[in-house]
C-alpha cells in the first residue's frame, strides 16, 4: 500500500509537469485571443490546484503508512528470536526521509510557485477585458 | 548501544504542512469564487 501511493504520488508529480509545460505556453507563447487565454487560465489554474493538492495530500498518507509499518517492525520487538534488519523504525529513517532537502518538499513550494504564476495571469487578463 | 526508534510524527516541523495549508487554501478560494460567478451568471447578475 504504501509503496503504491509513493508511487501515485510521483505520478501526479509528473502529471503536473507534463501539465503545467504544456498549459504555460499556451498563455506566454501565442497569439490567442485575451478572452480564450483568460478561460485557459482560469481553467488552468484549477487543474493545476487539483494536481497539486492531491499530490501534497498523498504524503500525510504516507507518513500514515510510515507509522504503521514501525508498529508492524516493532510487533515482536522483545522477543529475542524475532531478530530483523530494521528499515521503517531505524533512526536514520525519519531523519533521511523527512529532511527539509527531500525533493517533494522543495516541489511542494515550486508548486505554489506556478501556483502564483496562474493566478496572475487569471487577474491580468481579467483586468485586461473587464 | 541502540538508538531509540524514530517515530516520523515526532519529526515533523511546523513548515512540513505549510505547501498543503496555502495549496488547500487557494483550492477552496478558487471553488468559492468560481460558484459565486457561476450564481451570479445564472442569476443574471453579473456586472460584466
């Protein structure tokens, strides 16, 4: 399960890139009609907030999932023929994977980042027609 | 000697939440203002 959402997570990471270099061009680079690029930004914003949310939101679940597998590790942790490597309840785990330096942090604010991007582009071609 | 076991709850800090808390923010802001136009449209009250 968990291994599953990590990688649904990813997956929604690439869809907001794929995303979000297809739909930005479209507003920067063409000759459109203000009022076609003010729908594409407005439709383009929602979407890419839905992206990015559901994939910020994979991560409590796997943090959830995290938990969980420490207990599963820990079930038999007093019985001295229970002796395992431990991978989700070693120390260093948390540390490696919850360090302010892992790359879905950094993406969670370059979303926002083009986040800020689409809302301006809303307001400016909003402003431009109305 | 052995560490203690690290639980990630106890590793988190208060700017692990703050991408989820704006993006929520601004998801359920877009919501709010797209059903107001769209009231506004049906309604035929919008000023534009």
């Amino acid at each position: 399960m968990r291994n599953g959402y990590l990688q649904g997570q990813w997956q929604r990471v690439q869809m907001f890139l794929v995303f979000n270099t297809v739909a930005l061009p479209l507003i920067f680079g063409t000759v459109q009609p203000e009022q076609v690029k003010l729908i594409i930004c407005v439709v383009g914003l929602g979407i890419h907030m839905v992206i990015l949310q559901a994939t910020l939101r994979a991560d409590g679940w796997i943090q959830f999932l995290d938990a969980r597998m420490i207990n599963l590790e820990q079930l038999d942790d007093e019985d001295p023929s229970g002796v395992r490597v431990k991978v989700f309840s070693h120390p260093d785990f948390a540390g490696k994977r919850y360090s302010w330096l892992a790359s879905r942090k950094a993406f969670g604010f370059f979303g926002l980042a083009v986040s800020a991007v689409w809302v301006w582009q809303s307001i400016h071609y909003f402003r431009l027609l109305f | 000697m052995s560490r203690q076991s690290t639980d990630p709850t106890t590793e988190r800090h208060w700017w692990d939440e703050l991408p989820l808390k704006i993006s929520s923010a601004l998801l359920y802001s877009f919501a709010t203002v797209i059903a107001v136009v769209a009231l506004l449209g049906i309604l035929g009250k919008l000023p534009f």
